[in-house]
C-alpha cells in the first residue's frame, strides 16, 4: 500500500505544460472577446426574451434530474431558458457529489428548439453568430461535465432540442417519439454544436442524411443508426424518468471521484491528439491511486485471495 501511495505521489508531480489540459477545460468556455463573443452583452440581450424555465433537482442517488419547462411552446428555449441552462451547467459542475444526469422536457415532450419570438428578434448575422457562440459555449460546458448524461427523449425533440440531445453521452427514446434537425427547412444549418456532435455520434454519410431531411428518426430508425441507445417502454413522462434511473444506474455503481474520472478520461480521450489524452489519463489515475476507493478495493480482493 505504501508503494501505491508513493506512485500516486509521482503521478501528481508529473510536469505541468499540457498537464490536465481536459480537466481544465471543465468550466472553460471555448469563445472570449478574442473572437467578438462578449458574453455579458449576449446575456443582456437574450434577457429580453423570458418565458419557462430550466429546473434541476439533484438527488441523494448523484444523479440530477434536468427539466427543459415551457410547456405552452413544446419547451422552445426562450432567451431566459437559455441563461438559465448556463447556471445549471455551472451548478452541475459544482456538484462534487453527483455521477449522472438526465435531461428530459416536461409534459412529454422533449424540446421544440428555439422560440421563434427570439429568433426573429435576432434577425442579423451578428446577432446569429452570437447566439451560435453562446450556446456553443454552453452545450460544451455540458458535453464535458465529468457526469454521465443520457437525454429522455419523448414526443419530439426538434432543431435546437435536436441539438441538446448530441450534448448527452446517451439517448433514451419512447416508441412514439422522433429526433428531427428542421435547421435545413428554416434556412440554416445546425449551430449549437448539432453537426459536429452528429457527426462523431453516427458519422458523415449518415449525418447528411440526417440533416438533409431524407432519414427522419423515430424511434427505430434512430436505434439502427446508433443515436438512439434504448427504447423505453413506458410513454409518461414518470414512467420514462423511473426507467432512466434504473438504466442509468448501470453506468453510475461506485464512488462519485472514480465515476466522475472515468468520464473526464474518456471526454480527454474524444477530444485530445493521443499524446495528450495519454497525459491527461495518467494525470487523472494520480487522482485515484492510492486513494479510499482504490485502498478499499485493493484490500477486498486481498481477502478474497487468502
């Protein structure tokens, strides 16, 4: 144990110049003033436009429950909504406790994108590029929560809402539900990180049917093409959410540190050149050698052995 201890010690010392690159980028927002993103006027702006809200509730099991609720709109992001999911990501990145998280909208249905009032408030291409900036920053913020996250994707999730669930590690969907990126009928393409995410999740010759219009996803087509993970057989919205935390709790046995390092291990992996994956994977394994959970383990199977 005194060995194990003493590597951990060395691991934690490693050099310093691409050291936790990954583990640093948690809370790091990927646009600044450098690129004409000034995010306090951004937030004025979007300020303008209330209605519904982002709810979370963060449960004794870790895992936290996220609402998209503006009902009255199929849960469109309004202005507000969109401030609001920028808190709740920075609470979640708080939250030393937590291991997963679930991001479903409320009353059945998942999210219908953008409100349009917003949007055709925002009707220049400054004004798209930074809102496109904004919730960029924002869905990375959240792709890189060393949680892990899965979308319950009921009723439909368009556009914007398409979007969000390529931010989840995993996607839930009901029988009856379709993911649909509508960005190409209104003219645009996807800007919240939709295209770059789709791409990695299912690749580009089936992302360009996807975005295109030709595959529409239900729920078994989602399946075959590899965006869809699971079919849930409940269709309420209890029902589906029940079914989420048994799925998730697959994902999420053990202590909070060792769950939330293996997602920062992998999302270090996603996103790094290899050397600097490796890097931040040993950095990371210097956060949990010779610590409780790795001691307690060791000293169970010692046991078992004699």
């Amino acid at each position: 144990i005194e060995s194990r201890q003493k590597m951990a010690s060395l691991l934690k010392t490693a050099p310093v110049p691409v050291r936790t690159k990954l583990l640093h980028q948690i809370g790091l927002s990927l646009y600044n003033t450098s690129h004409g993103f000034h995010e306090e006027e951004v937030k004025k702006t979007l300020q303008q436009f209330p209605g519904g809200s982002i709810d979370l509730q963060k449960e004794e099991n870790g895992i936290g429950i996220l609402t998209l609720n503006n009902p009255s709109k199929m849960n469109a992001f309004s202005g507000v909504m969109m401030l609001q999911l920028l808190e709740k990501v920075i609470e979640l990145e708080n939250w030393t406790e937590g291991k997963g998280v679930i991001v479903h909208g409320a009353n059945n249905t998942f999210s219908s994108g953008s409100d349009l009032n917003a949007v055709k408030a925002l009707g220049t291409p400054e004004d798209g590029r930074a809102l496109c900036m904004f919730m960029q920053n924002t869905l990375t913020r959240f792709m890189r929560l060393p949680l892990i996250s899965v979308a319950v994707v009921q009723g439909r999730a368009l556009g914007g809402g398409a979007e969000f669930t390529t931010a989840c590690d995993f996607r839930l969907m009901t029988t009856e539900s379709e993911i649909r990126f509508v960005h190409r009928e209104m003219g645009i393409i996807p800007s919240w990180g939709g295209t770059t995410r789709l791409v990695e999740i299912i690749g580009s010759r089936q992302a360009l049917k996807v975005l295109s219009g030709a595959l529409r996803l239900n729920s078994e087509k989602a399946l075959h093409i590899g965006i869809a993970d699971e079919v849930l057989q409940s269709s309420d919205e209890s029902g589906c959410l029940k079914e989420a935390r048994e799925w998730l709790q697959q994902f999420i046995q053990g202590p909070p540190e060792v769950i939330r390092a293996l997602k920062k291990s992998v999302s270090s992996g996603k996103e790094l050149c290899l050397e600097e994956a490796l890097q931040t994977e040993r950095d990371i394994l210097g956060t949990l050698w010779g610590g409780p959970a790795n001691l307690e383990a060791v000293a169970r199977r010692g046991k078992f052995r004699k």
